[in-house]
C-alpha cells in the first residue's frame, strides 16, 4: 500500500510541478502580451525587411510564482527552491571543510616541514573541519553575492543567497 500512496503522491504533486516550465513559457514567452524583443536584429544579415530577437526574461519563473500562482503553491515551490538550495550548500560547505583538515592539516609536514602535526588527531581534525566551516561559508557568500556574470543567464551563484 505504501508504494500505491507514494506513486499517487508523485502523482498528484509531480506531474502538475513539471508543467511549471510550459506555464513560464505560456505567460512569458515569445507569444505573451509581456514579452519584449529587439527589432531589426537579424534583417540585414537574411535579407529581410525585418525581423526581431526575442528577449527571455531571467525572472520569469520568479514572475510566475509570485504574480501569476496562487499563493499557496507559488510559496511551496519557492521554500523548494530554498531547500534545494540550502541543501546544495550544506553539502559543499561539508565537503570544504573536510578537504582542508583532512587533504591539507594531515599532510601539513609534507609542505611545511617546521609545522608540527602532533596535534592532529581524529577529534582535531573533525573540530578543524568545523572551525574552518565559517571562513569558507563567508567567503564564499561574498563570492556568491559580488560576482557578476557576463552569461545571459546571470550571476552563478544568485539563487544560493
């Protein structure tokens, strides 16, 4: 019964958020009352007497859910985004952390001969990982928040603030 319930689930809850792109498109898209374009962008190229490039919008989705969704979906699907995010996240502030205690602490004489790594102990190594954590979460917050990004897509790291 539990595999019936978790298919009809998918079910109702999968299958209407994998149309969400086809809606994006349908209120924004080329053929939308918003949609915006660049005139005369290829005619000389074709030889015609005009032609225009249509201009995505990178926030449609955004657009969508807040505007256009009712508000209880639009929100569900934004705290998805959010804990898609945040999960992304976690697993490479995790993955920073341990690559610098273990790849680089336990290895410190082999680069640095004058470094002394009788302190580095098993309990150590987890408390450096931890410790380390919070620099590399700043940093790469600041790198996230300041980068620009000349891909028409934006910035890399905009949806992880």
């Amino acid at each position: 019964i539990g595999c019936f319930l978790g298919g009809l689930l998918t079910f109702f809850v999968g299958i209407p958020f994998s149309y969400l792109g086809a809606i994006t498109r349908l209120y924004y898209g080329p053929d939308s009352a918003t949609a915006d374009f660049t005139t005369d962008s290829c005619s000389i190229a074709l030889g015609l007497p005009t032609c225009a490039l249509w201009n995505p919008d990178p926030d449609a989705f955004i657009k969508l859910l807040t505007h256009e969704a009712p508000p209880f979906l639009g929100g569900w699907c934004l705290i998805g985004i959010v804990a898609a995010s945040m999960s992304t996240c976690d697993g490479a502030i995790l993955a920073m952390g341990t690559v610098f205690s273990h790849n680089i602490m336990r290895n410190a004489n082999h680069y640095l001969p004058c470094v002394n790594t009788s302190f580095v102990t098993e309990s150590n190594l987890l408390l450096m990982a931890r410790v380390v954590s919070v620099p590399l979460t700043c940093i790469s917050a600041l790198i996230a928040a300041f980068y620009r990004s000349n891909h028409s897509a934006g910035a890399t790291g905009y949806l992880l603030i």
